[in-house]
C-alpha cells in the first residue's frame, strides 16, 4: 500500500488528517508534518524524510503538500523520486481520493492523474451550481 505524507504550515495538515479519519476510520499508513514560523527548516526536512522512510512499505509513497513555493513543499523536494512522488494543494478531497485508490495500484504517475482529476473535480462554485439548477 502506498504511505501518505501530509506536510502544511501550522495545523492544515493534522487537521485534514483529523477529519479523513472521519470519514475513513481506520485509516493506515498516513501521517501528518507540520511546519511553524519557528522550526528549523533543515530539522523539518529531517523529519520529512523520516516520515517517508517509516511510510514505505515498499509500494512508494506519496507526499502530499499544502503549497508550492512553502518551505514544507520546498524541504519535501528531496525527498521525491522514482519510488515517492509530491502534489500540492493539499485538501480533505485530493486525500480522501488518494486514500481510496492506493491500493488499487502502486503506480505512482498513474494515482498522481487520478488523484489531480478528482481534486479538481471537487472543487465547485455552489452558486453558480445552485443558479444552473434553478433555470
């Protein structure tokens, strides 16, 4: 089973973990990493590569960040390679998907576009939704 590892600015990333397991109660081989203003960088890149060393079980392991350009996403980069792949925009849908379809296969590229898709898939305008509804 491919591991999950969830990297944020403060809290972002065990709070989306705390609410997937709401949804997926026993949820496995997912672990959160948060970074504050007064962490060092160089120990929170450490703890990254511990995270995804302890998540993989073999199948890879996918590193799921809250932005591009951050210093979590910036220190999680050497971490990436051809057994552990990083998406940004971390979100309580892009992990729920990812949860769902990881042991499905251990095709990293191939859980990458699955998991793109049905992030932007959930991302809606309820407005403009209930407005093409009413018509």
């Amino acid at each position: 089973m491919v591991g999950i590892v969830l990297i944020s600015h403060g809290d972002l990333a065990k709070g989306i973990l705390s609410s997937a397991s709401m949804l997926v109660p026993q949820l496995e081989n997912v672990t959160g990493l948060t970074l504050w203003p007064e962490d060092n960088p160089d120990e929170f890149q450490q703890k990254v590569e511990a995270a995804v060393k302890a998540a993989d079980t073999g199948d890879g392991v996918f590193i799921l960040a809250d932005m591009l350009g951050g210093t979590p996403c910036n220190r999680a980069m050497y971490s990436i390679g051809d057994k552990v792949r990083m998406m940004t925009g971390l979100s309580l849908p892009m992990l729920y998907s990812l949860i769902n379809i990881r042991e499905e296969t251990s095709d990293l590229a191939l859980l990458a576009r699955d998991v793109m898709s049905e992030a932007k898939d959930a991302m809606v305008d309820v407005n403009e939704l209930m407005a093409s509804q009413k018509g």
